[in-house]
C-alpha cells in the first residue's frame, strides 16, 4: 500500500478568499477555470463549502475555512 501526507500553507487566497487543494492524474488542468476536483481524474478538498470532491461528485468533509 501506498500511503502519501503533504501539508499546504495557504498565505493568500483567491478571487473571493476561496481555496482549492488537491490531486488530478491530467497533465494539462484548466487551473484558470475550475477548481481540482470538478472534473474526472481529479480530486480536491474545497474550503468554501467543506467538501471532498472526486471526479465531479461531492461529499461532506469538514467544515468550510478561508485563507
């Protein structure tokens, strides 16, 4: 098994404070036009709302946070 940990410090969000952290498999993402997790091969967790989203789908995951 295969385990991987990695921490991110966020020192300014985006457009509206919102943060995106996450995975894809794709070697070119649309990073100007979506969040990671939107779309197939990827997966993220989105600040704004608290969720985990995997190739399109979503679930809750913690509570929603800001930079």
């Amino acid at each position: 098994m295969i385990k991987a940990y990695f921490e991110v410090k966020v020192i300014l969000g985006g457009f509206f404070d919102q943060v995106a952290v996450g995975l894809t498999v794709s070697q070119i993402f649309p990073v100007e036009d979506m969040f990671v997790g939107y779309m197939q091969g990827s997966i993220g967790f989105h600040g704004d709302d608290g969720k985990c989203y995997i190739n399109g789908d979503s679930f809750e995951y913690s509570s929603p946070y800001s930079s």
